[in-house]
C-alpha cells in the first residue's frame, strides 16, 4: 500500500489510478464478504484508507493551485 509521502511523489494520473483500482478492489472484497468468508479482512481497511489518502493529496494539490495565485497578489 502506498503511504502519504510516496503519493505525493506521484503525479495525478498516477494516484487516480491507484484510487480507481484501490475503489475496484473495496468492491471485490465487499462482494466476497457478503458470499464468504474473507481471507484476509483487513483488506477492506487498507483500501479504505488508500482511498483516502488517495483524495486527500488531490484535495491538497487543489487548493495548493487555487491558493497560489491569490497569494502571489499580495
């Protein structure tokens, strides 16, 4: 799983695609917990929380944009 920093270092492209196959795998593993028994159920709370951090350095990186600007002004 990828950690705050090492998301950082990735560009956009790349933490949406890890938020899109961390989202698709929280499906999976949501499926399979209604169907069976997982294996391995903190799975689901990894994924969460790679989701998580996932928005949470895009949101960073979206007010760092719209910030900037306003503070070059002053």
């Amino acid at each position: 799983m990828a950690k705050a920093a090492e998301l950082r270092d990735m560009s956009d492209e790349q933490i949406n695609l890890t938020w899109k196959e961390a989202s698709e795998n929280l499906f999976r593993l949501r499926m399979q917990a209604q169907t069976e028994k997982l294996d391995a159920p903190t799975e689901l709370k990894k994924h969460r929380r790679l989701i998580a951090r996932c928005q949470t350095v895009l949101n960073e990186r979206a007010r760092g944009a719209k910030e900037q600007p306003s503070s070059k002004k002053s």
